[in-house]
C-alpha cells in the first residue's frame, strides 16, 4: 500500500470523491502545509496557518495508479483557481499536492503540464507542488462526513455533483 496527499477544496468533497475508487482503502482528511503543530480545524479555518485542508489516501498501486490518482484530481475540482473552490475561499481551499518522492512530484508536473496543454481558455494550472513535511489528522467528527450528512445541503448542492462528475468521467476508476 502507497499514500498520496492532495488538498483541492473542502476535505468533505475531496474525501468522498477518492473514497469511491478502485483499489482505495482509506482515505483520511487532515491538513498539511503550515509550520503549527498539531492545528485545529478552526485554526485552519481562520485561513492564514499556511495549512491547506487535505487528504491522505491508501492506496494498492497494483489497482490503481499514481497517475490515475492525479487524473481524479485534477478531474475533481478547479485548479486554475488560487486558494479557492467554489464559494470556499482562503488558503486552506487552495489546490495541492504534496508529494513524498521524487517520482510522485514528477509525476505530478508531468500531468500540470498536460492538464495546461489542454486547456483553451487562457487558464491556467495553479496547484502548487510541495514536499510532505507532516500531515494532521482532522478532528474525528470530519471522517466520512459526506456519508453521514448526505441530508445536509451543503452534502446535497456541493459534494454530490462533484461525486456524480466524477463517477460519469472516470467510470473505470468508480468502484461498483
């Protein structure tokens, strides 16, 4: 089993897209990027810790790849948008990835480089790439929260469109 670390927006939205693929065992919300020990999610609400709301995902590369994962990514949220998706907007919603190795940091200038050769609208890629210093947990009431809150509108009007986008683009991806 490998890891992957990407922020792209509220950890609920990410973390309920990547929990839906093949070959995901977990997926874990958190925050990753500032210098604070151990900062609560109403410190990194406040937007100016340098932590960015991310996730961590499990994962067996024998059924799912890296690049696969970037594709998701990528596919999942806007990242030509600096420190914000939607109406979430501050440092901690800005588009991330944190890597752990040389390859996974190639890999994801690789796919920046391609996403930017696709796009036609004079936008471009802003999602930093930065090395993995520490990742945080998030408080435990943040697990699986799209799951238990399906009724909450935000759930509703935010995270099942990106869900439904996600399972319609990379079907072979979705777990059945």
């Amino acid at each position: 089993m490998q890891t992957a670390v990407f922020g792209g927006g509220c950890f609920w939205c990410t973390e309920a897209v990547f929990q839906m693929l093949k070959g995901v065992s977990k997926v874990e919300s958190g925050y990753a990027g500032g210098t604070k020990d151990r900062p609560s999610y109403e410190e990194v609400s406040e937007g100016n810790t340098g932590y960015a709301e991310v996730i961590r995902v499990t994962y067996d590369p024998t059924i799912i790849s890296y690049e696969d994962l970037l594709t998701v990514f990528f596919g999942s949220h806007d990242p030509t948008t600096p420190n914000r998706q939607g109406a979430d907007v501050g440092e901690q919603y800005r588009s991330v990835i944190f890597y752990s190795s040389d390859e996974e940091k190639a890999a994801a200038v690789k796919i920046i480089k391609e996403v930017n050769e696709s796009l036609t609208d004079g936008t471009r890629v802003v999602t930093q790439i930065e090395k993995l210093v520490q990742f945080y947990p998030a408080e435990g009431y943040h697990k699986d929260y799209y799951t238990k809150n399906t009724s909450v509108p935000y759930c509703q009007l935010i995270i099942e469109p990106k869900i439904e986008n996600v399972r319609k683009r990379f079907s072979e991806l979705v777990q059945l």
